[in-house]
C-alpha cells in the first residue's frame, strides 16, 4: 500500500454530522441484535422495514423512489431534467449477527453525500451535468440467497433475471416471493454514467497506517465454488471403517486441503486466502455416517497466474480426497470475477479531492466483494475506504468510529460533487 501524508481533515459541519450520525444510529435499530450487531438477511422482514425506513428518509428530501425486477432499490435525485445519473450506493442487507457497518454504511453515506450536494449546488447556482441515482443492492451478501452480489449481477448483465428470481433460500422461498412479500420488486431500468461506492475497509491495514481514507486501486480475483460431497449413510457404531464412504470425512479433508493450499502458495509478493463456510450435513444425525454434506470454498489471490495455480491444486486435491475418502465430489455452481483495476481517473480525483479536504490517504486493494466489483465492469467506477477497527467485519464487534464515519461522508460528497460537474465523466459519452 502507499500512502500520502496529510493535515487532520477540518471541522466538518456541526448539523451535517449529527444528521447523519443520527440517522446512522436510527438505521442500525432494524434487526438489531444484542452483540452490537444486525441480522438483516436479504429480502426479510426487517430487510423490508430497513429499506421502507431509507425511502421515507431520502423521500423527504426530494428523492423519487423506484425498485427493478430484482428489488433494487433506486433513490433519484433530479438536478438537471434529462440528463445522464451518476449513481452512488452499496447495500443494506447484513451476515447473520452480521455488523452494523458494511454496506449500510455506504448506502447511507450516499445519501447525505447528496444531499448536501443538493443544497450547495443550490447555494452556489451551479448547473450540473448530472443527475444523482443511491442504489441500495439486493442481496450482496449472498448469505440467505447464493450468489453475492446479487442484484449488481443482474443490472450488469452477468445473471438473468429469471434465474435469480427462481433462486430459492434453504426453506424454499425463492427471490421472487420474498421480494413481493416485502414490496419491493419493480420494473425500473436506469442507465448510468459512472458508479461511486464508500465502504468500510474490513481489514486493517488502514488503521495499522493511521490513515483515514482508502482508494481502491484494484480488486482481489476470487473463486468461488459450491461443492456437494456425496457418501453413504450408515450406523456409526456398527459400520466398520473401511466399509464407510463418510461425506463429513471428505468435506473435512477439502477444508483441510484449502487452507494447506492457502499457506502453500502465499508468498511475500502475493497473498492466498481461502475458507470454507456453510456446510449443510445430512442427516445431519449423531449416529448416522453422514451420506452428503453441502459446502462453499472460496480462493482468492492478487495475482491471476498465483490464483490460477492455487485453483489448479484446488481441484487436483479434490479428487485425491474422492481416493482417500471413498466418496464422490459433485462441483456445482460457481461464482468467479478477476482482479481488475479501477478507473485510474476516479483515484487521481478521489486523491485530488482527499488532498482538498486534508485527509491522510493511500491506495489499497479490496480482498472482499463489493457491488463495485460488478459496476467497474460496465461503467467508470471509483471506491474508496473509511477504516475497520481491528479489521473486524461480518462480525457483530464490527466498529468504524464516527470521525472516521464523518471525514468518509465528507470525501464522498467531495468526490461526488465533482463527478456531478463533469470532472470523471462527460455527459455526452
């Protein structure tokens, strides 16, 4: 990571502040846990209160409220009649005991980072070239629906429509009916010019650096499979253990194999990182040899001939482990996005802009997924981080303090307020 060095940012407006720390604290009641955290899955009942409590804010404001035909939920904003939309947005959906932080966060930047927008143009008598669209996406977490970065895949084009309203969660209920149970699924389109997105890091290497502010100059690739180990149910006490083809015993041993693959091909260059998450066993009995268990394994690295490598080792190992164990394993669908930069005008403005307000940044890479990850691939794109606190995230412990909140809501409607004017972007194409 570099970084470059600057004053403390300056006194951000005393009403700006508390208006969006209270609104922040007002959010972060909707499927409040009692860890500190959120349990807001997507399409849920308290996913439905958190995003009709986010209309009625920005409602008041003056923005129009529209949702598409996979419940994204767009907040726009009219400056100029008839011209294109910058959109700025992230999601509000959380992990189970998820943290109060990612996404939301984001979202909810956006909006204050227009409508501040909104009044200083106004002061100033300043035209804009642009329109403001907050996008709060469906379902980028992927954790009561598969995949992540749901509704950003639709909008961009990388999932139909269809297949992902048919998706079902593992009671059964599919996007469609969750959506239309809450009210929010539509037919709205919009075309846009370019995407901006504020995140909290959920690492730490900006804090261990003591800045402020992250630009995000490129993603990590990530490979992301979902596998089904197939075995034999049994009686665990009296099947001896060279009839048994245990499924849990092979679903063990691809954890085992993917984090040895992770400390294999990680060097001091460039970093490996897998994990394994949401096994589902069946039958999931105490004394039962379990004859299928359903899991995710997940390979990320910077670099795509080390991420090529570690996938290549991945794979060969499942099928030793098939030897081994005695079992058979199904690879089922997949989610897959390369390491990519970002827009190199969006990090020289966003730096432009850190520079004016005075706030101390550097340029870091994102190890996780974001919307931006999606939008990067069809319209200039600029991200930018705000610090984690130990880098805790998908965690109820999960904290950015408000100094930080606030100079990221600060930047954000820097950055934004340029992009408006057409310092990123023409508004001819």
């Amino acid at each position: 990571m570099t970084t470059t060095s600057a004053q403390s940012a300056p006194a951000v407006s005393g009403d700006d502040a508390r208006a969006f720390l209270h609104d922040f604290r007002s959010m972060s009641t909707f499927g409040a846990t009692a860890g500190g955290g959120v349990d807001r899955q997507a399409g849920t009942f308290v996913d439905g209160q958190t995003r009709t409590w986010f209309r009625g804010l920005v409602e008041g404001h003056g923005f129009d409220v529209r949702y598409d035909q996979v419940g994204n939920q767009f907040a726009l904003l009219e400056l100029s009649p008839g011209a294109p939309y910058i959109a700025v947005g992230s999601h509000l959906d959380s992990q189970p005991l998820g943290g109060r932080f990612d996404g939301a966060y984001g979202v909810l930047a956006g909006a204050h980072a227009a409508i501040r927008l909104k009044q200083r143009l106004a002061a100033e008598g300043t035209d804009p070239a642009f329109n403001i669209a907050v996008i709060n996406w469906f379902n980028e977490e992927g954790c009561r629906f598969k995949p992540s970065m749901m509704g950003s895949s639709v909008f961009t084009g990388k999932l139909p429509a269809e297949q992902v309203l048919a998706t079902t969660d593992p009671h059964g209920t599919t996007v469609r009916e969750a959506l239309e149970a809450i009210g929010t699924i539509g037919d709205f389109s919009l075309d846009l010019a370019a995407y901006l997105e504020i995140h909290i890091e959920q690492g730490r290497s900006l804090e261990d650096a003591g800045l402020t502010i992250g630009l995000v100059e490129s993603t990590w690739g990530a490979n992301k499979y979902e596998f089904v180990v197939h075995g034999e149910q049994a009686h665990t006490g009296a099947t001896v253990i060279a009839d048994r083809h245990d499924a849990l015993l092979g679903a063990s041993s691809l954890v085992v194999a993917a984090r040895e693959i992770a400390d294999e091909f990680s060097t001091d260059e460039h970093s490996v990182i897998t994990s394994c998450g949401e096994f589902t066993v069946y039958p999931n009995s105490p004394v039962v040899v379990a004859s299928r268990v359903e899991l995710l394994v997940d390979v990320r690295s910077t670099d795509p001939d080390v991420l090529a490598a570690a996938d290549a080792e991945l794979h060969r190992r499942v099928a030793e482990i098939e030897r081994k164990a005695s079992v058979r394993i199904e690879r089922g669908a997949e989610h897959v996005w390369a390491a990519k930069a970002y827009d190199e005008a969006g990090m020289r403005l966003a730096a432009k802009s850190a520079e004016a307000l005075e706030l101390p940044y550097g340029t870091v890479r994102t190890l996780a997924g974001h919307d931006s990850t999606n939008m990067k691939d069809i319209v200039p794109t600029i991200m930018l981080f705000v610090p984690s606190v130990e880098g805790i995230s998908h965690n109820e412990k999960e904290l950015t303090n408000d100094d930080d909140m606030l100079a990221g809501v600060d930047l954000l409607t820097e950055v934004l307020g340029r992009v408006v004017v057409g310092d990123f972007v023409s508004p001819n194409g």
